[in-house]
C-alpha cells in the first residue's frame, strides 16, 4: 500500500514522456492525459481513506533512512487537497478537450499539463524541503510554457513578468533551503522541526520569514501579489483555469505545512494576520475596478488568498480546519468561474464587459452555472463558500479576533458587488450591437467540464460534515505532528 | 577562505538584485543569471569546511569527509536555472521579434483603467493623457 505514494507523481510524469512519444495522435495523447489523472484522483482517494484511517502514509524513496532519503508523505492534508486538485485538473482537462482551437491542439500541450499535474502531486506529497523546490519547479516550468502557449504578443509580454518574478522567488527558495540547511544540517522537515527548537529563536524567525517571503509571492498573498492579475488573464482559457485553481493554492499549502510543521507559532500570529487582512482588501478592491471577466475573476484569486492566510494566523484546530475546509471549496471554485468565462468567451469573442450583455435570454445554462459559482465565491448560503467562510468566521471570533473578522465579513460583501457588476454586464441587459461580437454555441464538452466542476462545489455544501470531520482531522495532524514525524522515520 | 566565498556570495546577490531592477530585458536576465550563481555558492557554503571524498569504502581518510548533499543540491539547482534560463532568452527574443524593443512593458490593461479613472476624478483632457510621458520615455 504504501509504495502507492509515489504513483500520483510518476504516473503523469510517465505519462507525459509515453505522449510525447505519441506526438503524430493528438486524439491518443488525450486518452492518455484522461486514463492518467483519472487513475491518479483514485488512488490518492484511496490514500486519503488510508489516511484518515490509519495515519499517514509514507514511502522512503532508495531506502534510505529517514534524515537521509526522500521521503514522500500522504497524511490527511495532502491527500484531501490532492484529491480535489486532481479532480479540477480532471476538469479542465475534459474543458481543453472540447475547446475547437487549433493552439490547443498542439502536441505539446497534452504532455505539459501531465507534467503540471505531476508537479502539483510531488508537491503536496513531499516531505523534504530541497525535493519541494524541485516539485515547484518542475509544475513552474511546465507553466512557463502554458502560459505563453501561442506566443502572442501580449502573451509574451505577461509571460515574461511571470517567469522573471517566479525565477526569482525560486531563487529565494532555494536561498531559504541553503541557509536551513547550514542551521540545521538536514532537508527533512519534520528532521529540520526538530533541531530548530534548539537554535536560537531570532535565527528560527529570520529563517521562517526568509521562507515566508518565498512562499509568499508564489502564492500571491500581500504585498507580494501584484504579478498575478497581469498574468493570467492572457493565457488561453483552460491555462488560465487551471492556474487560478491550483498554482497560488499550491504556494498555500507550502506555507501551510512549513509554517505549522517548522516555525509553529504560540497563539495567533499578528503578522499573518496583518498581512490576511491586506490581501483581501487589496484584491477585492483591484477587482472593483476592472471591467474585463478574466481580470475581475483574477483579482479574486488575491482576495481569496486572504481567507485561507487568516485561518492560518489563527494557529488553532478551528482556524486551520476552516482554511483547509476553504482551500478545499476554492480550488474547484475558482476554476469554475474560469471555465465558465471560457464559455462565455467562446460564445461571443470577449470577455470584456462593455462588450457582453443579454446572455441570460442567449445562454441561460452558462448564466446558472456562473450565478452557482458566483455566490458561492462571494459565500451565500447555502453554497460551499458559506461553509467555508462560516467555518473561518467561527474560528475567528473564537479567538477574539474581531478587526479581521469584520474586515473579512466586508469583503464578502465588496466580492457580492463585483459578482454583480458581472452579472448585470454580462448576462443581464441588451445584446450589444456591435458586428464584431459573434455568438457561437459552445461544444457540448466545454459545458458539461464547467457544469460537472460546478457540480463539484455543490457537493461541497452538501458534503460539507464528513469533509469539516477530514479538514479538522488534517490540522489536528499539522498541530501535533508526531505521526506525521513517527512515518518519517524520526 | 569562507570569508572569501561569503563576501563573493554577496556582491553576486548585490549585482544581481541591482541589474534586476533595471527596465531591460537582457540586463535582467544577466541580473537573474548572477542571483541563481550566489545562490550555488551559498548551497556549497551550507555544507560546512571541504574534506575527504565521501566515497564508501574510502577508510583511509585522515581529514573527515566532505558533506555531498550540498554538491548534489547545487548540481540539480544550476539544472533547473540552466534550463528556465534557456526558456527566459528565448522568450526574450520573441519578444524582440515582436516588439523590436528590449524593454519590459506596463500592464496595458491597468494602465488603461487607471487612465479612465484619472479622467473620471479630475476632468482631464483626453488629450493631455493621451500624451502620458510615462507611455514614451
């Protein structure tokens, strides 16, 4: 059982090389990309059953002892946000199938987004520090390239902030991993916890904010954030999608397992918090402003980040199931919303408010699909966001935290009007007259990859005990690793 | 000697950092490229003084052995920036192609909305703002 750990990183990785070979086949390297992460999303659901059971699940790989080898680690947490990324990657996927352009039926695309895929599961699943570099990079470079996909002239320009500003917090990274490694003289994290409790304490803090800034931008939180909304809207549709439900959520969680495994604050930390609470603001009121689908849903991303950071700084069993609980109803969300302005651009040829309108009478299914998804971002009951952001807001005023539980609060509601302000531009009104605007029904595929993703949040709300039962199982975990450390070898 | 490498560490972090804040593609790269050389050195730094190959069956050593994590960490760090490097010139030179200019450019569509609300706010002339000094330096 446990050698099947590594199967959700090798299998798309595999996979990607066995595609590549298929190049001449567009229509194999599909069935290909489908078989795998399909096979992949089982067998990390199994792990998360193994691990919600039994503990952890954990593989070293060479066999080398524990401080020395490379360890791979299924607890609760990695396998539930595993299991619904491969899910929306699953999605997407699907999506991209069904999407009649000719850049994305290009031969390299199918083996890139395995790799992607390959990439986040190494990530979720490692439990060496220098090994979740490499994880990042090999999904980051995998990207580098989506995101460029095409090479248009904006694409290109976009792209290249992407990449500079991604080299460069992976630069800090490794600048963070080096200077651990000199304090500590080990990469296994639950190994590094342990021998940082002994060093001095400013050492400790200056090395977890190092890592902090790192993990930071790669997750778009405040200050840090400002690369985001000038990227990703740019990228074709499915790209986009995929990007905006996995990659800032993948710097998330590797803020999450380090800051609680390695640098474990007493009670609630001030800072986090701080900077929670700017990231929702900032990305709420960016979204105000902008009057494109793509860039208003981008600077969401931002101001969702906020959310999942304050349940952090919590540093309680209630603040952090509430941000894994959140984490978890975000990923499908946000990809969600995506795809469904990738059914509206494919329709009419934009995603430019001013230039949309009258959707509803034309397309009243993609309407009701981004109303779900569109409450559900701003956490109206009874969708999946008001599960989330309840959970968050409880263990808020648990802890007394009123200022960022207000400040929260208010930007649901900021989320609400900007959700409108694409509402009534886009799907109410008149059908604008102008001859450039085109309508063309979307393929069949497209709208049932963005109605099963949609599907997929309502199950959250429904759903919503036995994955608030895992999500507090999961931080329990975090809080008092010594399984996680037991399987580790230490 | 450490000394030496650390103050080397740190004029390449300086350099780097100050071509990376430059407008011009090709500097930051150049700058990108120095920051991920600092960073190799501090990798070989952290694995603490030089010593005997860490070879198994190696028994005759008289100095301890060499830490070979760090080496083996810094090998796989230049791969990596090798090859996103490679990936960063290319784009650089469609981006070239495409602009005929080495200078990285604004976010088009902020710019645009924050021009519109500079308009809403304050009455300016279209005309004036067409002319932003900042669009063409």
């Amino acid at each position: 059982m446990n050698s099947v750990v590594v199967l959700p990183v090798v299998l798309p990785l595999a996979g990607a090389a066995v595609s590549l070979l298929a190049w001449r086949s567009v229509r194999l390297q599909q069935v290909i990309a489908v078989v795998l992460v399909a096979v992949s999303l089982a067998l990390t659901v199994l792990l998360l059953l193994e691990a919600w059971r039994d503990g952890p699940v954990a593989v070293t790989l060479g066999g080398w002892p524990g401080s020395f080898g490379i360890t791979l680690v299924a607890d609760t947490l990695a396998a539930l946000l595993l299991a619904i990324s491969l899910l929306t990657i699953l999605a997407v996927l699907v999506f991209a199938i069904g999407q009649p352009r000719a850049d994305k039926g290009a031969f390299y695309f199918h083996p890139l987004y395995l790799v992607l895929t390959g990439g986040v599961s190494a990530v979720f699943l490692t439990s060496d520090l220098f090994n979740l570099f490499v994880a990042i990079e090999i999904m980051l470079s995998a990207s580098y390239v989506l995101i460029t996909i095409g090479g248009g002239k904006a694409q290109v320009r976009s792209g290249m902030t992407y990449v500079v500003i991604n080299l460069l917090a992976s630069t800090l990274l490794v600048t963070a991993v080096a200077l651990i490694y000199a304090a500590t003289g080990s990469l296994n994290m639950a190994d590094v916890a342990e021998r940082l409790t002994v060093l001095d304490p400013t050492l400790v803090s200056a090395l977890g904010a190092l890592l902090l800034v790192a993990l930071g931008i790669k997750a778009a939180i405040f200050p840090l954030f400002f690369w985001l909304p000038d990227a990703y809207p740019t990228a074709p549709v499915a790209v986009t999608a995929v990007f905006a439900g996995l990659l800032t959520k993948v710097g998330v969680y590797a803020i999450i397992r380090t800051q609680t495994l390695m640098f474990p604050s007493d009670g609630v930390s001030t800072l986090l918090m701080w900077f929670a609470g700017l990231t929702m603001v900032v990305g709420v009121l960016g979204a105000i402003a902008q009057d494109d689908m793509k860039r208003i849903l981008s600077f969401h991303i931002v101001s969702q980040i906020g959310y999942m950071l304050f349940g952090l700084s919590l540093f309680s069993v209630a603040g952090i199931s509430a941000a894994v609980l959140f984490v978890t109803h975000q990923i499908p969300v946000k990809a969600a919303l995506f795809l469904v302005n990738g059914l509206v651009e494919e329709r009419r040829g934009t995603a430019a408010l001013h230039r949309l309108g009258g959707l509803l009478r034309r397309a009243p299914l993609t309407a009701g699909l981004f109303g779900l998804a569109a409450l559900s971002l701003a956490g109206i009951p009874p969708t999946s966001g008001f599960v989330g952001k309840l959970a968050l807001v409880q263990a808020g005023l648990s802890a007394e935290a009123w200022t960022i539980t207000g400040i929260s609060l208010g930007v649901s509601v900021l989320t609400l009007l900007s959700m409108t302000k694409i509402w009534a531009g886009a799907f109410w009104g008149k059908e604008p007259e102008d001859d450039e605007v085109t309508d063309r029904r979307p393929p069949r595929t497209m709208t049932l990859a963005a109605g099963g993703l949609v599907a997929v949040t309502v199950a959250i709300a429904i759903g919503a005990q036995p994955l608030w039962e895992l999500s507090v199982h999961a931080a329990e975990g975090l809080l008092d690793p010594a399984a996680y450390r037991a399987v580790m070898g230490r | 000697m450490n000394l030496v490498l650390l103050i080397g560490v740190g004029v390449l972090f300086g350099t780097g950092t100050y071509l990376l804040l430059q407008r011009t593609l090709t500097r930051i790269v150049l700058g990108l490229a120095l920051l991920g050389h600092g960073v190799n050195v501090l990798l070989l730094l952290a694995g603490g003084p030089a010593g005997s190959p860490p070879l198994i069956g190696e028994t005759a050593a008289t100095v301890p052995y060499a830490d070979p994590l760090p080496q083996a960490m810094a090998l796989t760090a230049i791969v990596i920036t090798f090859g996103i490097m490679a990936f960063l010139l290319a784009l650089a030179y469609r981006s070239w192609t495409l602009t005929h200019d080495d200078e990285v450019e604004d976010d088009v569509e902020d710019r645009r909305i924050a021009r519109t609300r500079a308009r809403d706010e304050d009455h300016i002339e279209p005309d004036a703002l067409e002319a932003d000094p900042e669009d063409h330096p």
